[in-house]
C-alpha cells in the first residue's frame, strides 16, 4: 500500500479542509490588496486630474464601487476562512467513535504547554500541562495525527500495528497485534 495518491501528494486526514481554509485567507488577502491598490490608484488620478478632470465622473465612480465590492469580498473571504477554522478546530474529536484494525503506529510526540519537544520519561513527567500525540497509518491509507491520553501514548509504540478507537483527532485507545493474528497486510511503505 503506498501512501501517497495522485501528484506525489501523501494522503493526509483532514487536508482538504487545511487546504480550504488556506484558499480562503490567501485569495481573500490578495483581493483585499489589489482592491485597496486599484482604489489608491482610483483616488490619487482623481486628485491629479482635479475636479474638472477629462473623464467622465459616473464611470470612475463605477469603477470604485466595483473595487470597493471587491475589498470587501476579499475582507469576507479571510473573515469566513477564519470562522471556518477555528470551528473545525473546536469540532476536531467530535463524531462517531470508529474501530480501525491494522492502525500502525508511525511517529509519537510530546509536548509541553510552550510546545517544545519533550523527549525523555522525566520531563514527560515533570511537564507542566502535556499534550500527548500519537501519528498514524489507517487500514485504508490516510496518514493523521491524533491526540491522545498518557496511557495510550506509551502503549503505542513507533513501528506498532493494532487495533485503535478514533473519535474525530481523537485517538481513544490502542490495542497493538502480538506476533500474526493474520489480519496484518505487511504492504506498508518503510522510508
């Protein structure tokens, strides 16, 4: 099984949705900018040509609601980027919790509340308010990152295939395969 599809691209959960959110800020930041350009453009003509410019008047104002229109879809647009990820972030571990067999175990960190990398068993201990994740392959592919509990955390060891209980981002348990129950595929990817 490879994991990656199409262009070269890995199969990553929930990277349509990045993507999405991406698109919005992005677009509606460059239309925000051309828009403003086009209408500091617009208002340093009209005061160079003076109040009896050779242009006509209605035809520069038509022009300035368009850009203004403009600046403030591009101003929607990041505003609505935002909205939607903060909301996908705050809804992450929400949904149906879902068994995955044959889950495999390919990173796991642990941060502290500065996140920075904790890598020993004692600052694990002593860190003030850990975040604990574990990254993983799923039976079909999809490559994520959950978050998950002290426990679950070192049951998962790196290079593990098991039975795991998802929720969302949420990563609610591990159970790992000792020796060949059978239903390992071995077609993973080692890089």
């Amino acid at each position: 099984m490879d994991i990656r599809s199409g262009f070269g691209r890995r199969r990553e959960i929930g990277a349509s949705k990045e993507a999405l959110i991406g698109r919005l800020m992005a677009g509606g930041l460059v239309l925000t900018i051309v828009s403003f350009g086009l209408i500091g453009i617009q208002v340093a003509v009209s005061v160079i040509k003076g109040p009896s410019g050779g242009s006509s008047a209605s035809s520069l104002l038509d022009f300035f609601h368009l850009t203004l229109l403009g600046a403030v879809a591009g101003i929607l647009m990041m505003v609505g980027g935002l909205a939607y990820g903060i909301y996908s972030e705050r809804t992450q571990n929400e949904g149906t919790r879902q068994t995955e067999p044959n889950f495999r175990v390919l990173s796991r960190v642990c941060l502290d509340k500065n996140f920075q990398l904790l890598i020993t068993d004692i600052d694990i201990e002593y860190a003030d308010k850990p975040k604990y994740y574990v990254r993983g392959m799923l039976h079909n592919g999809l490559v994520g990152e959950f978050e998950t509990t002290l426990a679950v955390f070192y049951n998962a060891g790196e290079g593990m295939t098991g039975e795991a209980e998802i929720q969302g981002k949420w990563l609610g348990s591990f159970v790992p395969y000792i020796g060949d129950t059978g239903t390992s595929t071995g077609e993973f990817v080692e890089r």
